[in-house]
C-alpha cells in the first residue's frame, strides 16, 4: 500500500509523519450467519497432514459456502477493515455485525509473538467464517511487527542489491513468524519499478526506498523468488501497487494528483506485476493514482478498462483483487464513502480495503442496496465474495 496520511495514522496509533512525505505507517489500507446445519460446511483450519482436496472438491466447498450467504453476508466479505495493531479486540464488534470478511492490522509493534497470537485468535472467535488477517510487513521503513520476535527487515532497495538467495531466505524467515501469530496475508511485495532517475522524489515508493529496483526486468526476478518464498511458508502475498506507483510524482494517501501519464498497456514496468502473477501471488492491490493512457476517465481502483480489462483480462489474472486504501486516501475523498466500495467492486475488484473501522456500515450498506436493486451488479458481488472464499480456502481456511 501507499502511506496513510499523517493525521488519520495519529489517530490509528500509528507514528506521526515527517514533514517531507507521509510517513510509511504500513497500508493506507487495512476489515453473522445463523448456525450451519451438521450438512454444511464448517470453517477451521484443516490439520497440517491432510492431503489438498482435488480442484472439483475445492470449488464444491466454495461454491457450497457462497450458497448458504445472505446477500449482507457476501457484501461483507467483500470488505477489509483495518484496525490497530496493538488493540485488535476493538474491531469485534464491527466484525460480527457486518460480517466482515478480513481485517487489516496497523501501526506498529513490539509485542511479543505470543501476545499478538492471542490478541489476533481473540479475534477470530468472534467471526462466523474465518478471517483473513493481513498487515504490511515489508521491511525497511514499513514493518508493522518489530522486537525479539521480529527482528528487523532491510528495505526492499536493500535486499534488491543483494544476492536471491539472502532475499528468499530473509523473505521465508519472515513469513513463518507471521503465520506462526495467525497471519494469513502480507500485503508485500511492491512490485513497483522507480526510475533510478526519479528515485527520492517518488513520494510514495521511492522516497522510502520500498523499490526492489529501477530495472523491471530486475525487479520481476525479485518478485518471483519472494511470491513463493513467502507463500510457501504460510503467508499469501499481495503485488502492489498496480499498474504501478513508481513514476507518480504524489502520494495518493495525501494527494489527488497522482498521475502516471506514461502507461500502458504494453509497459515493460508491469513485467514484476506479470512475474508475479505467473509465480502464483494470491492476490494484486490495486492503486488509487491516475494513468490517462489506460483509462482518462478516472483513478485505476475505479477504472473497469484497468481492472479488469488489463488486470483480469490482458494480462489472465485469476486470483484476489484488492484496492489501496480508499478510505482516508485523499486521492477518493471526492466520493461518498459507500460508493467507494461500490465502485472497486463493478470495475471488477474484490477486496475493499479501508483502515477506518467507521467505513463498515456505509460500505456494506452501499453495496447491498445497489446489488439489491440492480441484478448485474448483484451477480458482480457475488463473484467478489467467491474470490474471497477462494482465497480463504487456499489460505487452509476455509474447509468442508
């Protein structure tokens, strides 16, 4: 993700910026049905030695859960609430009500792994279906999880210049000490080329050093040793920010003019987009910042042309869409809350992500009367909530 404006991140618990750029406080962001019949499916993690059900077996059990929802319950799982990390039991409440289908952990930490495992499990207990917890662990000046347990990680510019295998190795350790506390998604790595030219005065990546390189040819071999590294150990990744970050001259977080006037669709720098994709990255963020030549009408989490007709169709990615923060972003301030969510998800979206817990009850209400009172769109959410399930399953959540 981008960086949360300053003000919002204060009030979140997360540090206060500097006076340059917005400081890295992790993602701009990150959010029940009546008790199942002994037939339907349950939801808890499978035992470790269990054999992978067969693909048929799989879409079986999603398509089984997807049944059972409520039109509520689906607009809910559509929904990624973000919630501080240090303080998690206050999104309880808000996760029962709306249903919510993940929830976004910020700020920043030094609890001890035993301490956040409890604190996130406390969670989950009050979710009918299971959670995706998520958080941005990417290292350098955007670690949310630090302290004896979490050591600290080098910037991605750092572990770019470095040899694959301290990458895979650094990428790996990491992971399995977020899955050891229950985290299921790591919103990482930025697949984000700065021109070395540009390099600093790209507020949003460069400024902090979050590039893997200004080569996307060399940030594309990065990507694909961390996608598998990462998910490998337990933790599924997020690509970000797409179409890409790495030429704007503004923060989306504090801005509306973050402009890339130089995409399209044949960009050698959506190679490390492209490399994940085909490494198998569970899901892809998509950002809040403008790009004329794909879409001149309006902001890429807005955009169908870049959502899902170069995401989904150009380019045949299969897997989770989610979008930046959209709800204290400066860059969507400019739209009701609500029809922020309901925008993302007819552009072809599938995870809203927000970091205002307050965002719950206008988003999940915007989506189900428009799915009420307009069947395409209807149809649309429900594609969205089975992306989600599918992830879910895939993060050995969601079993039948």
């Amino acid at each position: 993700m981008t960086i949360v404006l300053a003000a919002v991140l204060a009030l979140a618990g997360c540090r206060s910026a500097a006076p340059a750029a917005a400081p890295p406080s992790g993602a701009a962001t990150s959010p029940s049905p009546p008790p199942s019949p002994s037939s339907s499916p349950s939801w808890s993690p499978p035992p470790s030695t269990s054999p992978s059900p067969s693909p048929s077996a799989s879409a079986d059990c999603v398509s089984r859960t997807l049944a059972g929802m409520t039109l509520a319950e689906r607009a809910g799982q559509v929904l990624m609430v973000g919630i501080s990390v240090n303080a998690p039991s206050g999104l309880g409440d808000t996760v029962r009500r709306y249903h919510l289908g993940g929830i976004f952990l910020h700020g920043r930490s030094t609890h001890s792994a035993s301490v956040l495992r409890a604190d996130i499990a406390a969670l989950r207990k009050r979710s009918a279906l299971p959670l995706l917890v998520s958080l941005d662990q990417e290292g350098g000046s955007v670690q949310t999880l630090k302290g004896a347990d979490f050591p600290r990680l080098p910037s991605a510019q750092k572990l770019g210049a470095g040899p694959a295998a301290t990458l895979r190795d650094t990428t790996r350790d990491s992971a399995r000490r977020l899955a050891g506390i229950g985290v299921t998604v790591n919103l990482a790595p930025v697949a984000d080329t700065v021109p070395a030219a540009l390099g600093e005065q790209n507020p949003p990546i460069g400024y902090w050093h979050r590039q893997f390189g200004s080569d996307p040819a060399r940030v594309a071999a990065d990507i694909r040793t961390i996608v598998p590294a990462s998910q490998d150990a337990g933790v599924l990744t997020v690509l970000k920010h797409f179409p890409g970050l790495g030429r704007v001259r503004a923060n989306t977080d504090v801005s509306a003019n973050a402009v890339d006037a130089t995409a399209t669709v044949n960009d050698p720098y959506l190679a490390p987009f492209e490399a994940g994709i085909r490494a198998g990255s569970a899901g892809v963020m998509i950002s809040s910042a403008r790009y004329p030549k794909l879409d001149a009408r309006t902001i890429a989490a807005f955009s169908t042309p870049i959502v899902t007709g170069l995401l989904r169709d150009r380019l045949g990615y299969r897997g989770l869409i989610m979008s930046d923060d959209i709800g204290a972003a400066v860059a969507v301030s400019g739209v009701p809350v609500g029809q922020r969510a309901v925008r993302f998800v007819a552009a072809g979206g599938d995870l809203v992500l927000t970091i205002r817990p307050a965002d719950a009850a206008p988003m999940a209400g915007a989506l189900i009367d428009r799915a009420t009172n307009d069947a395409t769109f209807r149809t649309r959410l429900t594609d969205a909530a089975r992306h989600v399930l599918r992830t879910k399953q895939r993060a050995g959540l969601l079993t039948c």
